[in-house]
C-alpha cells in the first residue's frame, strides 16, 4: 500500500486550493448568468408592445449577440444560447443560480437540473423539484445526476410518460452524418429499452470475440481489434447481411437477447399505479413497456422497489442465476466509488471487509467496484465502510470521507398518500402498546 500523503501538508494544500478554485469559478459563472439575465432583460420589448416596438427589441437584441460574441472570439449562436439560458435560470430556476453562487454545485450540475426541469410548467411544483435537485446534486457528480433528475422531474409533469413516450416514439429515425477521413456515422433514434438492448448485445458479442482470441479459439491471425471496433463491426454485418425480424409490425421488446435491466414499483407491476419505471443507465421509461419486458421476455431482469422508501424488494429473472448476485446488480447499478457510472456488468463483485480477514459474503459486505476502483482499495490508502447494507462510507488518504448511497434511494421521491400516511402514524393516538412498529418492530417493507 502507498504511504499516506495525508501526513504531506502540500497534498492538504493542494485539496484546498483546487475546491476554492472550484467554488470561485462556480461564483463567475452565476455571476455571468445575472449579467446576461440583466442584459437581455434591458433589451427586451415592453410590454404589449407594437409592431415597431418589436422591431427595435430584436434589431437591439442582434446588436449586444454581435458585440459579446466578437469581444469574447466565439460564434453568435454561442451568445444566443447563453442569453437565452441566462434569461430563462434567473426566471424559473433562481434557487439554483444562487447554489451555484455559493458553491454548492457546479454550472455542469445547474444544466443538468435545467434540462431535467425545464418541462415542469407549475411554479410551485418547479419549485419544489428544484428543492430536491439541488439536494441531490451537492451529493451527486453531474453525470449520475441526470438520470436521478429525470425521475424526480416525472413526479412533477403534467403529461404522463405514457402519453410523451408515444409522442417520441413517433420520431424514431435513422440520420447518416459525414465525417473526414472516408468515414461516417449512423445515428439510430429508437425507444431507449431496445437502444440500450442493442448496445448490450454487441457488447457481449464483442467481448465472445475478444474471448475466443485470447484462447486461441479463432482462425483468424493478427486481429487486433478493440472493443469499439469490434462493435462497430458486428453492427455493420447484422445490418448488411440480416434481413428484418418483423419489419412493420413488430415492436422489437421479444428479439433482444442482452441483459437490461428494469425497475419496477410493485404498484405499476400491478397496474395500480402509473409510477414511471426505470432503465438502468437511462432513466424513466413508460409502464407498458416495463410490464411487457417483466410478462415474459427472457433477457431482463425487473427489480421490484418499495412505494416507501424506494430500495429495493425482491429481483426476479426467467433465467438460472445467483439470488444474492442478482441483488447486487438491482441494488448497485454501477461501480459504488464515488461518482463512477461504469456500470455493474463491467465491475467486480467486492468484499468491503476481505474475506480473509473474516468479512461476510452478504448483501451487507458486498458492492460492486470496477477495476480502476477496485485496485484503489486495496493498494492504495484509500479505505470504504459499509455503514449499512449499500450505504458506503470512502476515505480519502488526506482524511476525508464520502458517502455513497445505492441511486435507487437516491432519486426517490416520497408519494404524497405515503406522506400523509406516514403523518398519521406519528399521531401517538394512533399507535397501540402491541402495535410491532409502536415498538421499534420492523416495516412491512
């Protein structure tokens, strides 16, 4: 194991300046939004203006887009884009311009609580979901926020994910995008659960390749393909050579033969409830697809999560598997360091306390690391607890500590009737001497 560096004041040093450098640049950038807002607000038209009026505002406005955008070397549209954010954050999402004053998230995180909540029409319920981004996001790195967000926005939107994801789904496409150098993308726009089927699929596909070269399984000599280019590869065949499965008609959810997972609220599992169920690495997805997925198809996992506290209950599979395994995948999602996204199929199952030195193989003693994240443990002075079962606890060589928190407790939200179930329950009058929760019995759940 490497020495501490904690004991090397330049390390602590070193720590302080790079967060106050943080936090002053997270100050700028608020500073930069009010600006712009004040700006833009300067130059607007008045109210019930008329038609010359109007005309003055945007000939006024192409002005100040020409001036920043040559003064500051970048394009107009650049301008135009951080003029109308600005306008837009100061407006509806002040609370977390503010944040972003203080240092307490970054501009990354302010876009995404901006993406995420921007469809929320209702002042008060804009309001509140804000309240709840904001707190995720002084725990969260940007890129695990987004996926918390768009499930916590969904308990704030007026259209139902039924209704929006038929509307999407309508827009499915195919674009062909030029590129330098004799190459070119293809873009596939398609439901989430059969894109993200599909990248995992050539991801198994790729890695039975790579497999079979290690053990010199196959003929072929000198193939040094990565991964990406063997997935680039067997996407190009299969769509060359295969014809379609079922062209018209068919939805696609039976063909896929990876492993995806989806949770689901016992409550929609039972069609009581519209509560939106999730993707794994994605977010939100409508009900019936997650029902169709969890009725039969044999290639996805459903995770069942409690309408009270959102962790997980019970994960069940059509295929043979290890029970505690499947757990862990539904409960972890990803690598458990802080702020890492590799997700679990690229991990290793880790034992929190070594089982040499006496730790449990158990839900409670097992998380999933990648292997960057995994050597760290072990071979450096980087060291975890597991607090409670999932809830992980790292400290850094220079002493500090950081909570890691299974995302499916995270991103939930407590449903209003829980809530005012759960008010009621605090009523002392409520509770009687055999009652087993009165005394400190366990939940249902």
């Amino acid at each position: 194991m490497s020495a501490h560096p904690a004991s090397d004041p330049r390390a602590e040093r070193v720590i302080d300046a790079f967060e106050a450098g943080r936090r002053s640049r997270a100050a700028d950038d608020a500073a930069e939004i009010r600006l712009l807002a004040e700006a833009a607000d300067a130059i607007a038209a008045p109210a019930n203006p008329t038609a010359e009026q109007i005309r003055r505002a945007e000939l006024d406005r192409r002005s100040l887009v020409a001036e920043l955008a040559t003064s500051t070397r970048v394009s107009e549209w650049t301008v135009t884009r951080l003029l109308t954010e600005a306008v837009d954050l100061c407006a509806r999402f002040a609370d977390g311009v503010d944040a972003l004053a203080r240092g307490g998230i970054s501009r990354r995180h302010l876009d995404v609580i901006h993406d995420a909540g921007a469809p929320i029409v209702d002042d008060d319920a804009r309001a509140e979901f804000l309240r709840l981004a904001i707190d995720r996001a002084a725990q969260l790195t940007p890129g695990r926020l987004a996926p918390v967000l768009r499930v916590i926005a969904e308990h704030f939107l007026e259209r139902t994910i039924d209704d929006r994801h038929e509307d999407a789904a309508a827009r499915g496409r195919i674009d062909l995008i030029d590129m330098a150098d004799g190459m070119a993308g293809v873009m596939l726009v398609t439901p989430a659960t059969l894109a993200h089927g599909i990248h995992d699929r050539l991801t198994q596909q790729a890695r039975s390749v790579i497999a079979a070269r290690e053990t010199g399984e196959t003929r072929g000599e000198g193939d040094a393909r990565t991964m990406a280019q063997l997935m680039a590869d067997i996407a190009t065949d299969t769509l060359l050579t295969a014809g379609p499965d079922r062209c018209v008609a068919g939805d696609g959810l039976d063909a896929i033969r990876a492993t995806v997972q989806v949770t689901i609220a016992v409550l929609t599992m039972a069609g009581a409830s519209a509560e939106p169920c999730l993707l794994a690495g994605y977010g939100p997805i409508d009900p019936e697809t997650a029902r169709a997925l969890a009725g039969g198809t044999t290639g996805w996992e459903r995770v069942m999560t409690s309408p009270v506290t959102g962790s997980v209950l019970a994960v069940d599979r059509y295929r043979p598997g290890i029970p505690l395994n499947r757990f862990l995948v539904a409960r972890d999602e990803h690598c458990r360091f802080p702020g890492c996204r590799m997700p679990v199929h690229r991990c290793d199952v880790d034992h929190t306390i070594d089982a040499a030195h006496g730790g449990a193989t158990s839900h409670c003693n097992l998380a999933h690391l990648c292997r960057r994240h995994h050597v760290l443990k072990h071979v450096t002075a980087w060291t975890v607890e597991q607090v409670r079962p999932g809830v992980l606890v790292w400290t850094s060589p220079a002493g500090r500590t950081h909570t890691d928190r299974p995302e499916s407790t995270v991103r939930f939200v407590l449903d209003d009737e829980v809530r005012r179930r759960r008010e009621l329950m605090r009523e002392p009058w409520l509770i009687r001497s055999e009652d087993p929760l009165g005394s400190g019995g366990a939940p249902p759940f």
